[in-house]
C-alpha cells in the first residue's frame, strides 16, 4: 500500500517517537476530560448546563476517537490540540467573556510543546484567531455569543499580538527540541545496530538517518567497516598461499584432540605444551611467507622461557 500522499502521512507514525507520542496523546486527552469537567463546573455556575454539557462532551468523545483510532500520529495531536482549544472557547463562552478564561489560551500554546511538533501548536494558534475574531464581531453583532465582556476589536488584536509572539516562539522551541529528539533515536537505533544479539555488525547502510550527528557516526562506522572488509581480503589472500596437505591437516586435527583431552582432564601443564607446539608450527608456516621465505626465531609469550621439544 502507497503511503506517500500527504492524507497517509498524517497517520503514519516514527518508529522511535510513537511510544513519546502516544504518552503525549494520552497526557493531552486527560487535560481535555479536565477541561470537559471545569466546562460542567462552569457552566453550572453561570447557567448554561445544556450548552456545556453537550459541546464537552462531544470535544471529549472526538479526541478520545483520534487517540483511539490513530494514537501517536500526527491527525491524533492535531486533532487534541484543536479539541483543547475548542474546550477553551467553550470555557470563554459559558464564562461570559470572563477574561480570566482566556488564560487557558497560553496555558493550552505552552502544553502543546509536549508533543515537540510545530504543528499542533500553529493549529492552535490558528484556531484562536479565528475564534477570537469571529466571536468579537458576532458578539458587537448582537448574536448571544462571547469572547470578552464586551466587544473590542482593538483588545483582540491585543490578545492576538501576545498569542503570535508566544506561537513563534514555541514554534522555534518544538523544533529544537523535535531535532534533538530525532538525533537521539537515530544515534540509538545505530549503536543498537552495531551490537546486535553480542555480534557486531559494521554494515549499517540499510539504516537511514537525517541528524548531524548520526550521520557522522554512521559515516565513521561505515570507515571501520570498509577498513576491516579490507583486511579480511588481505588476510583471504595471504591464507590462499598456505599450502594444506593431508598430513599437516591430519597433524593439526592431532593437536586439537590433544588440547580438549587436556582441557577435559584439566591438566594444564599438557594444555599448555599441545598448545605451544601448535603455534610454533603456525609461526613457522607463517615466517616461511616472508620474503626470501626465510623463517625467523620463534619466541612467543607461551614458549618464552621453555626449551623446545
């Protein structure tokens, strides 16, 4: 199925950020149940229960739908965050205008960021404007509706004014924050990648980042991965020069008998000397690939001090 249209990436979720974005989704619709119940408050207290009663709850029962059906996506947070503010509007209207519910403007702006996404707070932002201007002109229009005391044109703009400047700020927050979220998911998912089940695994180009700062590390790992695909060809090449006759296979084979029997009987003097003669024959093959095939003294940490047998 064909997710690239803009409609399918609205449900699409990152795979490091859903968990945070679900928690998120969850903190926000229980601030809405909040809300919906302060709605009931408020409006018990101002005589308006039908109105309030009836938009909080189908507030809550939409954003309990997105979390429900589309948790950890960006349709779910845009949609709370719409849904909180639509809460906050009905708090204005069944207060009357009373100016100490416009609070829960810049209260709602400021929980946004929890989501470290631009967009549910422009679309919060968005709707404010909106709802502030066209309730203001309704309100001097005579139409039963609220969003201050009285209607001002000049103090919406006002309202308007510190909502854009709060707006562009945490719009600059979110994304900060959104970067250094997703460097951190990223650099994780790496070096998760890199110690797979106790293996490490260099190749990593199947694994796609954005960040800085994972693209060094990946780069850098990428380095040590072609370093070391390198030296296995050489050691590939060098290892094809080693002759392997039946016999010194036959009398390797020998040794590696001798060396478990002496491990199961836990003698570690015999051990030891199965496993020194072992690497004196190694050591030898090896010198003899030399230039000149010459070989050279053996002296290794396990014959070191011992007089060959």
């Amino acid at each position: 199925m064909d997710t690239s249209s803009p409609a399918n990436s609205l449900f699409q979720r990152r795979t490091g950020a859903s968990s945070l974005g679900s928690t998120a989704d969850t903190i926000i619709l229980i601030t809405l149940a909040g809300a919906a119940l302060a709605a009931g408050a408020i409006a018990s207290y101002y005589g308006s229960m039908l109105l309030g009663l009836t938009v909080a709850a189908a507030l809550l029962g939409i954003g309990t739908f997105a979390v429900m059906t589309a948790r950890g996506s960006t349709l779910s947070r845009i949609t709370l965050a719409l849904c909180l503010s639509g809460m906050v509007a009905l708090h204005i209207q069944l207060g009357r205008g009373t100016l100490e519910f416009h609070f829960g403007v810049f209260v709602t702006l400021a929980l946004l960021l929890i989501y470290r996404d631009w967009r549910p707070i422009v679309a919060s932002a968005a709707f404010f404007a909106v709802h502030h201007v066209v309730f203001d002109r309704l309100q001097a229009g005579g139409y039963g509706v609220y969003c201050t005391p009285e209607p001002n044109f000049l103090k919406i703009v006002m309202h308007a004014s510190y909502v854009v400047v709060q707006t562009g700020l945490e719009v600059f927050v979110a994304v900060k924050m959104r970067a250094v979220s997703v460097e951190g998911e990223e650099l994780e998912q790496l070096v998760k990648a890199v110690d797979t089940e106790g293996a490490v695994m260099l190749d990593l180009n199947h694994i796609a980042v954005t960040s800085a700062g994972a693209q060094g590390l990946k780069h850098a790992i990428g380095r040590m991965h072609a370093a070391m695909t390198e030296v296995q060809a050489l050691m590939t090449d060098l290892i094809a020069y080693i002759a392997h006759p039946p016999e010194v296979l036959e009398h390797a084979n020998a040794q590696h008998a001798r060396l478990l029997a002496a491990i199961r009987a836990h003698d570690p003097g015999q051990a030891l000397s199965v496993m020194s003669d072992h690497l004196r024959g190694t050591e030898h093959v090896l010198a003899g690939l030399l230039p000149g095939g010459r070989s050279r003294p053996t002296t290794s940490p396990l014959t070191r001090g011992r007089s060959p047998t």
